[in-house]
C-alpha cells in the first residue's frame, strides 16, 4: 500500500517554469503548499560549457524520467508512426526547463487573445481556416497585464517597453499592447552582428527592437549580470544569470517556510473521490510509493504529461480519464510553428562565436494581424529573430550552399573560410488548432511504469504552409538587406514532439469546448488547477514561457482570494 | 476520430505497479564505478593531454583492424591538406573510439559491421583493403557510399557514411576532454577563439577578432568536479531509483 502522507493545502505537481512560479504566491498567503519534482537540483558547476554533452548529446534531458515517456507521433490518423524523437524536448529539474531554455520572454500581442473575432470584425468569417477549433480567449490582454508585470519584475526579465499606457516608443515593440510600466531591466546588449542586421531593417522601413529576456543585463535581485559566454542555450547558466524559477521564485517560496520541495518524486496518477473532487496525487520516490492528499491540486507539468496523467487518472467519477466527461482533454493540440527558416551566407566573418539565443534583434512588423491580410491567402503572422549564437560542432555542420561537397578538401577549404559566416534566424509563426490536431494515449507504447506515452496526431495545415512561406520570404529580404550572399529555406517539417506545445487542456468558459476555466480551474474537478500551455488556446508568434507564468499566477492568485470557494 | 483505444494502464494493481519499479529500478541501475572505466587521460588538463597525444594508447573499443580503416577514411572525410591539420592530427578517431565505450554505445555494432563493410566492398571493387587504397581510390568508395551506391551494407552505405561523417566532426571539433580536438588543432581550423566563462563587448565586435583561449571546458575550476562519466548516460540518474 501506498504511504499516506500529511494533508497539505496545495500540493503542485512539477516545479518548472508554471509551479515553480504558482508556488510563490501561494507560499506568501500563507499556505501549506508542497511541490512534488521528477528530477534533482541542479547547481551551476552542472552547467559546463560543453557542446557535445549540452547540444549534440543532449544533456540532461538524457538522463530524465521525462526522456522514458518520449511522445510518439503520426500526421494523421490514418498515417504510420514516424521515427521516435531520440530525446523529449523538455527536462525534469527544480526549475524545469527554464534551466537551459533560450529565456525569451514575451508577452503576447492583442490580437492573440482575439484571433477569432478580430479575423470576422476585419476579414470576414470565411477567412477562419476551414477545420480550425480555434476560440478567443474568454479575456483579452488587458485582464492578464497585471500579471506579465508581476513575473517580469519577480523573475527578471530584461528589455524594452514600446507601448507604456499607450505612450509609443520606437526603441521597443511599437506593436505591442500597453504595459504599466518599463521592463525591470534594459535589454541585453547587442553584438556587433545584430546591431548590422538592426540597421538593415530600419533602412527596409522596419521596426527592429531588442527582444525581452528572462536574463539578466545587470545586478538583480542578488544574481549578477549575463557573461554572454555562448553556452546558453541547453546549457544551463553557470552564474545563475539566467531568471530560471530554480534561482528566482522557487527559493523566494521555500523563504516563507510554507513551501517544500520534494525531489525525484514521480507523479503517476490524481486520485478522485465519489463526488468527482480531486483527493491527492501518488507518486513514486526511492522504490516507494506515496500518496499526498491536498486540499487542491495544482497540475503543472508540461502539455504531453499534463495530458497524460488526466487520461490515465480513471475513476468512477471520470470513466474516461480526470476531467473527462466532455471528451476535452488532448482536444485543441498545436505546437508552434517553429520551422520553416532561413540560413544566409554572408561575405565576411560575422564573429557571433559569444552571445546567446535571446541577445538579438526583433521584428514584428509581420506578426500576428500588424499588416493588411486582405489580398493574402491566409491569417496569422510570424516574429522575425535574428541572434548571436554560435559553437564549433555546430559551425562545421554548416550547409555548403550548394558550394562545395560534404567532405574532403574543398568541404574543409570552405568550412574554414566560412563557419563564422552564416546565420539562421528564428522565425515563430500563428499556429491554430483544429479538429483532427490531437493528442491521446498510444496503444502500443508504454514507459517503464507500463504506462501509455502520449500519441500526438497533428500536422501542419495550409495556413501554416502559406504563412510559413510568406514569412521566409520576409526573412530572406532582410538578410539580402544586410549583406547576404546567399539564402536558404529550411523546410517546414511536421507537428512533432516540440518545446512549444499549446493545448490539450483548453481554458474557456464553455465548459463542452474547454477543460479549465477563465481562472484555470477545471470545469468538471473544481478543486484541479491546470498550469502551462496546455491551457493556451492561440500560440500568438513568440516563446510561451512568460504567458505561462502570468497565467500560473493568475490561477494561484484566484486560488488565494477564492479558497473557500475553490475547496468547499 | 478513435480517442479511447489505449490500454488502460489503471489495470495494473498497486503491487503490480510497486513491483515493475523496484524491478525497472533494479534493472536499469549499475553502480556508477562499474560504468566508470578509468577516467581518460585528459582528465589531466587539456593542455598536458595535448602534449601526449603523439602517443598512441591503446584502442578501448574498436580492433586493430577496424581502427586502420576508420582512420583511413577519417583522413579523407577531414584530410591534412595545404589548409593544416585534419582529422589524423585532431584524433577523431580517438574520440569515436572511447565513445563507442560509453556515450555512443549503440552504434557499436555499426561501426562492426560498417567497417567490415568498407573493407569487403574495397576489396571487391579495388582488390584491397580500404586503408591500403590510393587516396584517389579511397575517395571514389566513400563517394559510392555516400551516394548510397556501394553494397553490402545494413541499412545501406549512406546511412554508415553519414554517422562516421557526423562523428568525424564532433571528434575534430569537441572538447579535447572527449579525445579529439587535439592540440585544438580543429578549433584553429575554423577560427573558434575558445571557451570563455565570461564575453566582454568587445568580443562581439564583427571589426576585432578576440584573443585565441585553448582549454577545455573541464580545466576550470568549477567545472572539473562534474565532468561528465564516460558511463551511457542514462543509466547513472535515475529519479525513481532505489537508494
């Protein structure tokens, strides 16, 4: 039998960027709150300035609880199953992949909130893709600000304000919706690289700003400023630079005393009463099974397991799987539409070996609804991300466009002159959900528990090919502007397991089309807070993780005020 | 669309499901030290390891035999030419050897049967061994692989040219703490200035170059405590493990 623990208040499953932001709240109201955490601690001598363990080997996701339940995935139904991704895209730590993630920070535009209504007032109902399960937010921008302006100043972001109570300022996002007030802290710096693309822009008549970034680009709240050493990205920061939840909110909650973390716990299933309230969680640790019961529990792992463990959480309350009952959960699946780039070849050494993925050079000028759809074959925009970042494996891999063959003299000739010349920017693009974009539990596969993984059916769809093609061609044209010799496009790729997974748990007031609602409380277990993305119902054309932790502080700040209420 | 064809894994009983993790646990757990051969030579710092690297150590993984050929065509895949030092002088192959020991383990049997392959396909096509083949020789075969042309291999002649390809550069390129890199003479090839716990301004600027540093990673101070096992690894960091 499983050990029966003390009764908490709260108990959170998953310590990443959305509880370990939920914790903090909670903990400060004076609630006994306990966070339950598949991985370990990790401290800044693990992040070593290693390319072939961070990047090629993937380290540490390699050695996660999260890389034995690999989503499986199909294009569609009636497709084979393609080739198992080698690694899932996210790790398990205190912190979560807000460790070694990029650290973009955005907040999301106006229009995200309002794809569907804003395409009818604007285009016309006809210009919704046909097949789209895509629904406005049950609030706009407006209701969330508050909050994006609590994580940016709790965590630390960086960057700069374009629109201040509706005050426009060029040196920021001019299409971005009003903020209180500026950013916490300037933005990182530009390199010598970006600062050339930057100008490049502005002579296209474009509007180029320094993106925001959960990173430090001066003494904060005790940590040190950003070493911009190179190793950012799936590196993990050596100095704690990086507003990681595992540096920032997370210890801010253990302060109270009114918070613990538990380590290498894993969750494996929700228990649920006869009147359909969630009791408590069971979780594994040590060859030992536990079972925690709470007052509320607080889901907060990433889109596939938040997914995963409502489906295997069967009762005679929930036959089909917790929070069930209208046959929602895994329903409106999308992951961003992050491929589909563009590389350049440029004619001079470009020295972008130091730097990282979030100091770099923004274009939203083709984002969202911020230019005419009206003579265009589809809806939706894509943000332009043109950065610094660069190690040497990943150098020598580069695409000879087309000059030189793959190996020997003339590959080694053309490497040496050019490993330093060439630049692949990051294009995010609207990706919308619809009907046939699910996830579910696989027949066949299980992790080592004997538990499904999670199946993803999804592909991209039409909208997505023509937007995608449309913003490469915007990319191409910048990257000609500032000196390219040569582009190329990389392909679009399919709806695989990704780091940007939206859905699966949609927020909504309809409760036929929705799981949580407007406060991220399910609508069929009123005492089951759902955190992450898998709440998010549009992408808008940037990161997620800053969105995600407004609305983790959303929920726990509704839980606080409401607490009779959510638990009676 | 079907969405309740999976098994229901609340099938299994709580004892059911106690007993597969202590089993899975079990299983999967090797003490660390087991997995831990002895730590490579350039766990000394970089620099020194460098100064030794003319001497040949003894192979961990591959044979004798298998080793001539990889050398072979990691020689032409990166060749010492009139732009400097290639994959003989970096000891890639060094690095695919210790590799295939710990990290790279699956592709073991790869290598086998790959190599076996080169050398069966060199022979009956130039009536040689790979590694006694001209270099003109030795190119016409690994562009037939590479073009997916050759026979006699499992899946098929890209796919084995492709993974030592891909090998040849992480062994030219990595951090010499790996085995290849030697000297840093791959990070000299493509101008990498070397790893720096902290970037000024001025070493973004595109008009300067910065000042070439030659150490590994795990010849810092704070690093050098957790480098990585030579172990796989997935088996060393289990969250659900007995302890």
């Amino acid at each position: 039998m499983a050990i029966e623990l003390k009764r908490r208040n709260v108990v959170i499953v998953g310590l990443g960027a959305a509880g370990g932001v939920a914790a903090l709240p909670l903990a400060r109201a004076g609630l006994d709150v306990v966070g339950l955490e598949a991985g370990t601690w990790l401290a800044p001598e693990d992040f070593a300035p290693d390319e072939l363990r961070n990047n090629v080997r993937g380290w540490p996701q390699a050695v996660q609880k999260a890389n034995r339940e690999i989503p499986t995935h199909r294009r569609n139904a009636s497709a084979p199953s393609s080739p198992r991704a080698a690694i899932h895209p996210m790790m398990n730590a205190v912190g979560g992949t807000t460790l070694h993630y990029w650290g973009q920070s955005w907040r999301l535009n106006p229009w995200d909130f309002k794809v569907v209504s804003e395409t009818r007032r604007r285009y016309g109902a006809s210009r919704i893709p046909a097949g789209s399960t895509a629904e406005d937010w049950p609030f706009g921008l407006e209701e969330l600000e508050p909050y994006y302006d609590i994580v940016e100043y709790e965590l630390g972001v960086s960057g700069k304000a374009g629109n201040i109570q509706g005050r426009i300022d060029a040196r920021g996002n001019i299409f971005e919706g009003p903020r209180r007030r500026e950013y916490p802290m300037s933005p990182l710096r530009g390199s010598g690289f970006t600062e050339m693309v930057a100008d490049a822009a502005r002579k296209l008549g474009w509007h180029p700003f320094p993106g925001p970034a959960a990173i430090t680009s001066r003494a904060y709240d005790g940590r040190p400023a950003c070493a911009y050493h190179g190793f950012c990205a799936r590196g993990g920061c050596h100095i704690r630079s990086k507003s990681s939840t595992a540096v920032t909110t997370i210890p801010k909650a253990q302060q109270t005393k009114r918070f613990e973390v538990v380590t290498e716990a894993v969750v494996t299933t929700i228990e649920v009463d006869r009147n359909g309230r969630v009791r408590g969680v069971n979780y594994l640790k040590g060859g030992m099974e536990y079972f925690q019961p709470a007052d509320v529990v607080l889901l907060a792992s990433y889109v596939y397991e938040n997914v995963r463990l409502l489906l295997v959480s069967k009762s005679a309350a929930f036959p089909n799987g917790l929070s069930n009952n209208h046959g929602q959960i895994g329903r409106h699946y999308f992951s961003h539409n992050q491929g589909a780039s563009v590389t350049a070849l440029f004619p001079r050494d470009l020295n972008t070996w130091y730097g990282l993925p979030a100091q770099g050079v923004a274009i939203d000028d083709w984002a969202d609804d911020n230019f005419d759809h009206g003579k265009l074959d589809f809806i939706g925009g894509g943000n332009l991300w043109v950065y610094s970042d660069r190690r040497p494996i990943a150098a020598a891999e580069m695409s000879t466009f087309g000059r030189a063959p793959r190996w020997g003299s003339a590959w080694k000739a053309f490497v040496r002159q050019n490993a330093d010349r060439w630049n692949t920017a990051y294009l995010q693009k609207t990706t919308l959900p619809y009907e046939d974009n699910y996830l579910d539990l696989d027949p066949v596969v299980k992790d080592p528990l004997g538990f499904p993984v999670i199946r993803i059916t999804a592909d991209f769809k039409e909208n997505d090919r023509r937007l995608a093609a449309f913003i490469q061609d915007r990319m191409a044209v910048w990257f000609m502007a500032a000196g390219a010799v040569a582009v190329e496009r990389t392909p679009i790729g399919t709806m695989g397991p990704t780091t940007h997974a939206y859905g699966g748990t949609r927020m909504g007031d309809n409760p036929d089309t929705n799981v949580v609602n407007r406060w991220g409380f399910s609508h069929e277990a009123p005492n089951l807070g759902i955190l992450g993305a898998s709440v998010m119902g549009t992408s808008g054309a940037r990161n997620p993780t800053l969105t995600v932790q407004a609305l983790a502080w959303r929920t726990a700040d509704y839980l606080v005020r409401n607490w009779k209420a959510v638990t009676k | 669309m079907s969405r309740d064809d999976s098994a229901d894994a609340r099938g299994l009983s709580r004892r059911e499901l106690l007993a597969r993790t202590v089993r899975f646990g079990a299983g999967a757990i090797v003490p660390v030290e087991m997995l831990v051969r002895r730590m490579p030579d350039n766990a000394a710092p970089a620099a020194a390891a460098a100064n030794q690297a003319a001497a040949r150590e003894p192979l961990e993984t591959l044979t004798a035999a298998e080793t001539a050929t990889l050398d072979a065509i990691a020689a032409r895949l990166i060749p010492t030419d009139e732009n400097g030092p290639g994959a003989t002088e970096a000891r890639a192959t060094r690095y695919i050897d210790r590799a295939l020991g710990g990290a790279l383990a699956d592709a073991r049997e790869a290598y086998r049967t790959g190599l076996a392959a080169v050398d069966a396909w060199a022979r009956a096509s130039k009536s040689a061994p790979f590694a006694q083949l001209s270099a003109a020789d030795q190119d016409a075969i690994l562009t037939q692989m590479e073009s997916n042309t050759a026979a006699g291999f499992t899946p098929d002649a890209a796919t084995f040219f492709n993974l030592v390809r891909m090998h040849t550069i992480q062994g030219t390129f990595c951090d010499p703490y790996y085995g290849g890199n030697a000297n840093f003479v791959g990070w000299d090839l493509i101008g990498y200035p070397g790893i720096r716990l902290a970037a000024t301004p001025d070493d973004q600027r595109m008009d300067r170059r910065p000042a070439r540093v030659r150490r590994s990673a795990y010849d810092h101070a704070m690093f050098a405590k957790k480098r990585p096992a030579r172990a796989r690894l997935g088996r060393i960091d289990e969250p659900w493990r007995s302890s």
